[in-house]
C-alpha cells in the first residue's frame, strides 16, 4: 500500500511539471530572473572606490534598475589611433606645428602658444611636422575659427579648445583628434581624444599657484562637507545635510554658471560636485584645495583619464544612493584621506597648476601612443614627480630614477662615479684623484677637462679606471649626461676641493639613503631682499640654507638629463656667461622636482680651496651677477622652487666625547 502511494504521487507531480511545460510556464519563469550581464557591457552600476564600506545596500552582480545615464553616440565613433593617425610622419618623434591665429586671441591663446615656443615639441613648417595643432579660439559666449588649411580630413590634426563650447563645424572632425575642456562622455572617443581641465582665464602660463593644503585633515570645529552651490560658492554641511539637488540627468546644460572672485572652498574633508557639465570647473578648484571631489554621477570626462588613476583622489559615486554615500564617506579611514588629500595636490602641481603643464601633459600622453604601449608606466603617471620629470628617452624602467626606490623596495648601487672639472688654470688634481680612489665605493674617476692648457700625458696610477674627457670650455658641460658614466650616483668634485676618503665615504652612504636629493659639504642660501624688492643670495655659513654647491657634491645622474634636455636653452647660457649661476641652475633644477632641501654633510677643517662658489669662482663672496640670475630664474620657472633646511646629518658618535677608536670616520674630526 506504502509503495502504491508512492508511485501515485511521484506520477501527479510528473504530470503537473509536464502541464507547466506544455503552458509556457517556465520560459516566463526564466524571464523574471534578471540575466547576467555580458562581457564588455555596461551594468550601469557606479565603480565604488570603497566598496568594502558598501557591500551591505547592494552587490555590484545584483544591480537595481539603472538611472538614465549619459548616452554615448561618439562623432566620428569609428576612429581609433591605429585607423586615424599616421605615425609614418612621427619618424622623428612628436614634432607639432601651431597654427597662426587668424584673427584676434584671447590671453589664454596667447598662454598656450607660449607655452610650447622654444620647447622640444615644435617644428617650423607643417611638412617637418608630426602633429599639427590647431587652437580653436572657441569662447564662452561664441564665436568660431574658421577651417584650418592643409586639413585633410582632419588626419593628424589636434583641435584643442580650452572651452567646452565646440564651434558648429566641430561636430565633422574626421579624423582629428580633439583635447577639448571637460568634454562630454557622448562626444569624447577613449583613446584618441583627450579630456582637459576647464581652466579659468587667470590660470598662469607656467609656475602657478601651490596646493592649499597645509594639513591632511580639518581643525576642529570645521565641516566634513563642502557642498557646490549655485554663483560659485561653496557651502559647509554635515553628514545629515541633503545631497545636492539634481536628478542625475544628462540633460542639456543651461550655461556657465557665475563665480565669485576670489571664491574658494572651505577647508573641508571633502567637496559634493553635481554631475552637470556646468559644475566641471569646481573639479579644479577643489583639487588645488585638497579638498576631496566627490563627483555624482558626472556626465563629463575627468582630464586625462588616459593615464591618470582618479581613483586615487577623487570618488565617484551614484547620487541615487545619497545618504549611503554619506555614511561611506563618514566612516573612511583617516589614512585613506590622508592619501586621497595628498594625491590632490601631487597631481595639481605635476599636471594642472600651469597653462604649459597642462599643454605639454597633452603631448606627452599622445607621444605615449607611438609605440603602441604606454611608454610611461602608471607609477610614473601617478606617483610623484610625474611623468613630465620622468624622460622616457633615459629609460623605461621606474627603477632607473631617483624617485621610486621605496614604492619599489629597492635601493641605489653601492657605487658611484668621479666627476672632476677641471678649468683654468688647467691644473691636474692628483691629490684629489688618490683621496677619491681610495674610496672602496668608487667605480670610476672622470676628469673633465675644460682648460686652455694641454691635456697632461701622465696621470697617477689608480685602483679604479681614469678618463679624461675634453669639454667645451663652458662650465654647463659638468652637467652633460656622458654615456661614460656608468653609476646612478655622480660625485661632483671642483680641481680644487680638498677632500678626504672619510668625507666621501660617509657622504656617498647619506646618498644612497636619500638618492632623488643632493648631498653636499658647503651650503649657501636664498632670502627675499625687501630693499631690491627681488630674491638674493648669500655664502655665509649659518643654520639655514637651501643649496648645496655642485662642486663637492653627490647627485643622481638622471639630474643631468634633465639639465641638459628639459631646462630652456636661456638659462643654459645664462650659467656659461656668469659661472657662479650654475650652482644655484642645478639647485633650482633639483629643488622644483623634488620639493624639498638638500642635505647637508660635515667636512673636515681642511679647506675647500676655491670651491666656495663654483668652478672658477674667485672667493667666498658671490659675483654681482648672482642675485640677478637667482630672479631670472625664478621668473622662468614661474616660482621661487628652493626650499630651506636646517638639517645636517653627522655619522654616529660624532664629536662625542667617546675614544676615536669607537668612531667609524675618524678622519671628520682630526685637526
């Protein structure tokens, strides 16, 4: 009976499952269970930049019903970088041709014209060139340029607007590329356009303006919040205040909305931007405040998100889901503010503090495209001192400059190379050479001779190979990267500095722990003179001071890339006209790639000769012409770049009243 029972059941249920079948039942089932999204589709989902703190309102595999997003229907969607450029004409590398104006220009035109005169990018005529570039003079209230000539559809052409406002033509680019202001994501082509910031009209040709961020979190007291409003101000709110108020819509913008002078954003934690391409300029205006954008749901490119992780400064969230995004950002650790707060200010001042920053990271990002790979790696890209200071042309490799040994874990050679100039009165520096090569850190001596006296035929016999290289009787040529170095660390010796082995021993080891500074032995420092009203300078021994001088001093010999290639010809021949500049050139040049002071290390009380100032310098006192090139320079490079310190890093047991037989560098401290 037990069994019939059975079988009569399993027999209904078989029958009801066929029933269900037979009505169509099951296909309507399956319809109702929402489909896994497909490889390379879109779930309309936002990124979440700390999903950890979100994982309890939603999964991103079980997405909610999507918003309206913004549409992408690209003008010219068809074009990429390897159907629409033709690097047959790139040969010689990115060699750009600038459109003259055709009629009257904005200031702003005039920046960026500017910017790129006299630098490595320019040619003289269209057919030299790899790119020709035209300005659109494209402005807030209208207005166009015509068609440029050579045209040709627009192939290898770069129409860049500083505003996002395209003139009517525009929308048949062809095959041009476009760098257009904040441009909207359903007209910009990932990979062949380029997305820049909305600059104000004020915004300086190179220099600017430092990160206004003078500590990582708020006094307090003040807001976690600043909230955009309408006529550019900014309001302070708390985590319970409302979101801004928009709908997340993609809507045509209604215009420019007006700003107040002088209107910043309050030191807050972070900054609530709408997602209307009207509120793109307040994306800049909080990135120089370190204030942390936190942009909803925005319907514009961020500026070159080509090579730039914005997840590492900014946070992009959904506006549908405000009060969880206010929880999220409550509840952020203080350590990741403090990395997203420091990540705004590396990238305003690597890459947006300046007209011709902006201009040339533009360039450098199409010059990456060439070989088909990014030729800056992400690190550089995103770690200080950006891929502007880091030359692909001396290596690919992040480990082969200064900068990134502790991203890396690594750390510096334990050998260095002797660099010796040698000027007039051309005389051989024996002493100085046997005192070097005692070193058990040197590699090699390179004697450069820069005098009018014959080359001496008989040098003293050393452990460590000896070159003489023949200069060009200019000092600049002490700074040239010789391809016969063959260490990352350069000693830069003076004929005359008297040096001990002790000295360098110790001064090599401080290096290798602080590889992207310089360490030198003598000092000098910079001060604002109020009676001249400009910078000046002073060799006087005290406690603060901001340059070490090159002529005893250890380096990078990346630093001599960058003197030789990346700094304006102007200033090259401004430090071979007045010898006693080219101390502070090399200081200026250090000091505005790294940020911060040289270091100082102890000497003997032997004297330095006449290494006081620079090769060939006369005394202690600095030339007249000292003070006029400090100003020059800090006028080229838009800001005064030297910083002060008064640190000086002695070996253990320096001068303690302890035996000399306990000290490591006994040598420092003999009579």
């Amino acid at each position: 009976m037990q069994s019939l029972k059975r079988k009569s059941l399993w027999v209904a249920l078989s029958a009801s499952w066929l029933l269900l079948v037979l009505l169509g039942v099951f296909p309507l089932l399956r319809l109702a269970v929402p489909p896994r999204p497909q490889p390379g589709a879109s779930p309309g989902w936002p990124r979440w930049l700390d999903a950890e703190l979100l994982q309890s309102f939603s999964q991103p595999e079980e997405p909610t019903e999507d918003a309206p997003a913004c549409p992408r229907s690209p003008h010219g969607g068809r074009c990429t970088w390897g159907t629409c450029f033709d690097t047959s004409r790139c040969r010689d590398g990115l060699k750009v041709f600038v459109y003259p104006a055709a009629g009257p220009t904005s200031e702003m035109h005039h920046r960026v014209t500017a910017s790129l005169e006299g630098s490595r990018y320019v040619a003289s005529s269209p057919a030299e060139a790899c790119l020709l570039l035209f300005l659109s003079s494209d402005t807030p209230t209208g207005g166009c340029s015509p068609e440029p000539p050579h045209w040709n559809s627009g192939s290898n052409h770069l129409v860049l607007s500083l505003h996002s406002a395209p003139c009517p033509w525009a929308s048949q680019l062809g095959r041009a590329m476009v760098a257009e202001a904040s441009p909207k994501v359903d007209t910009f082509r990932p990979g062949f356009d380029v997305a820049l910031p909305l600059l104000p009209e004020a915004h300086p040709l190179r220099g600017g303006a430092p990160g206004q961020l003078w500590q990582h979190s708020p006094q307090p007291g003040l807001a976690l919040l600043a909230v955009a409003e309408k006529m550019g101000r900014w309001r302070p709110a708390d985590v319970y205040s409302p979101p801004v108020g928009w709908d997340g819509h993609c809507e045509q913008d209604s215009g420019a909305e007006p700003t107040l002078p002088g209107e910043r954003p309050p030191n807050a934690t972070f900054c609530l931007i709408p997602g209307h391409h009207t509120e793109a300029w307040r994306f800049l205006q909080a990135l120089q405040a370190g204030c942390i954008p936190v942009l909803l749901s925005p319907c514009w490119e961020l500026p070159f998100s080509e090579v730039i992780d914005w997840t590492k400064a900014a946070i992009i969230v959904d506006d549908r889901l405000p009060l969880q995004v206010l929880s999220a950002l409550q509840e952020m650790s203080p350590a990741r503010v403090l990395a997203l707060r420091q990540q705004t200010q590396f990238l305003w001042d690597a890459y947006f503090s300046s007209v011709e920053k902006v201009i040339w990271t533009t360039l450098e990002i199409i010059q990456d495209r060439f070989f088909g790979a990014p030729t800056h790696p992400s690190l550089l890209w995103n770690s200080p001192p950006g891929a502007l200071l880091a030359r692909p042309t001396f290596s690919l490799s992040p480990q082969e400059f200064p900068f990134y040994h502790l991203q890396l874990g690594s750390r510096p050679e334990g050998r260095f190379s002797t660099l010796i100039w040698v000027g007039p009165p051309g005389q051989a520096p024996l002493k100085l050479i046997q005192a070097v090569a005692g070193s058990q850190h040197c590699a090699q001596i390179l004697v450069l001779w820069s005098s009018d006296r014959p080359v001496p035929s008989r040098w003293p016999e050393t452990a460590v190979p000896l070159t003489v290289i023949e200069g060009r009787r200019k000092v600049s040529d002490r700074f040239f990267p010789y391809s016969a170095i063959s260490t990352d660390a350069i000693l830069s010796l003076d004929a005359h500095t008297n040096l001990s082995t002790s000295e360098v021993d110790f001064a090599f080891s401080v290096w290798q722990s602080f590889p992207e500074r310089m360490v030198g032995f003598l000092t000098c420092s910079h001060f604002w003179d109020e009676a001249r009203g400009g910078w000046g300078y002073t060799a006087e021994m005290a406690n603060e001071f901001s340059m070490v001088l090159s002529t005893a001093a250890f380096y990078h010999r990346y630093y001599h890339t960058l003197f030789t290639h990346s700094l304006p010809k102007a200033l090259r021949t401004m430090a071979d006209e007045a010898p006693t500049c080219v101390d502070v050139l090399m200081n200026f040049l250090v000091a505005a790639v790294t940020k911060l002071p040289p270091i100082k290390v102890p000497y003997g009380k032997q004297p330095l000769g006449a290494v006081a100032l620079a090769p060939g310098g006369p005394g202690p006192e600095p030339q007249p012409s000292v003070p006029d090139c400090i100003n020059q320079m800090a006028a080229e490079f838009g800001h005064m770049p030297l910083v002060s310190s008064r640190v000086r890093l002695d070996p253990v047991l320096f001068k303690d009243p302890v035996s000399v037989q306990r000290k490591k560098y006994r040598s420092l401290e003999k009579p």
